[in-house]
C-alpha cells in the first residue's frame, strides 16, 4: 500500500512538474523490463488473487516469494544507474533478507497486528500462521530474524486505510518517488 501512495504522489508531482516546465515525460531506456513481468507475476496470482491463492500449497509460496524477489532484484541490479534504482534497490534487498532469514515469509507481529486492529487483542493472532492469503507471516518478535527489517511499521492511528510496512518498503517508495520524478527532467539535469 505504501508502493502505491508513493506511485500516486509521485506521478501527480511529477505531471504538474512537467506541465510547468513544458516537458514532456521521459523514462531512461531499462534493461531487462521483461524480467519485472516474470518476477512479478507470481506474486499476483499467489498474493493478490484468493480464487488462485487458495490452490497453491502454503509450502510452495516461500519458495515463490524467493524466486520472485529475486528475479526483481536481479532487474534492479541491471538497471542501478538509472534514477531512484539504488533506493529500490536496498528496499527490495533488506525485504528480501528478511525474508530469506525467516523461512521465505515475511513476518509480522500480534503487537503490530493489533495496532492495525485495535479492537483485537494481541492473542487474537496465532503465532506461526499466514496472514490470509498475504506473504506475511506471524511470528513472536522474539522468533523473529531482522526484526526491524520486517513488517513493523503502520500509518498513525487518524489515517483511514491500515496496513504494515518495512523499512525496505519505504526505500522501495522514495526509489519510485525519484524515478517517477526523474521523468520530467531536462537532459542535462
């Protein structure tokens, strides 16, 4: 959900940035554009698709995760040099150390569950199971490797939508920030 706010934000700065420069948009040529489709593709079916998510195996989907981080990372790594990319860069590598340090998941805890829920107690949640359909996983803090690095984060009580996020999910928004922001600039900017 944080990747999406930044996308909208950041293509909403980056369009009036160029309507009031009188620029077109412009995006560097990539390597390996074809590798983010593969990677990604995945993910969707597994995370975002119930119909689909129900009929994969729970021991398949760390697997999964791994592989496809990994075909993103490799994209990254292809593509460095281009705006915004390092920061996507160390986001997906510190989510992608998380997960690979604890079984393929990444985790998250009853305490931050509860604070996306408050009106569910912390022993609501059942340590050492998959958070719905989602590649995260519930796990004590204590059990869990990189703790800082997985999903702890959540927005302030006031704002509408809840959800967690990591620290190489806002590294992963400001390289998507500068990358969409770097759309609009003048060649030798």
């Amino acid at each position: 959900m944080i990747l999406l706010i930044a996308i909208v934000v950041g293509l909403a700065a980056t369009v009036v940035r160029a309507k009031i420069n009188h620029r077109p948009l412009k995006l560097r040529k990539l390597s390996w554009e074809w590798l983010v489709f593969v990677a990604v593709i995945p993910q969707i079916l597994v995370f975002q698709i119930p119909a689909i998510s129900r009929f994969v195996p729970e021991t398949f989907v760390p697997f999964i995760q791994i592989t496809s981080m990994l075909g993103l990372l490799v994209f990254v790594a292809r593509n460095f040099l281009v705006p915004g990319f390092w920061a996507l860069g160390f986001g997906l590598l510190s989510n992608y150390l998380v997960i690979i340090m604890n079984g393929g998941w990444m985790p998250v805890s009853p305490q931050t569950l509860s604070r996306l829920s408050l009106s569910k107690p912390e022993t609501y949640w059942q340590i050492g199971t998959r958070l719905g359909y989602s590649k995260d996983y519930i796990m004590a803090v204590e059990d869990t490797k990189l703790v800082w690095f997985s999903d702890v984060l959540t927005l302030p009580q006031w704002f509408p939508y809840k959800f967690a996020f990591s620290v190489g999910d806002i590294l992963i928004s400001i390289g998507t920030l500068i990358l969409l922001w770097s759309l609009s600039k003048k060649n030798g900017d």
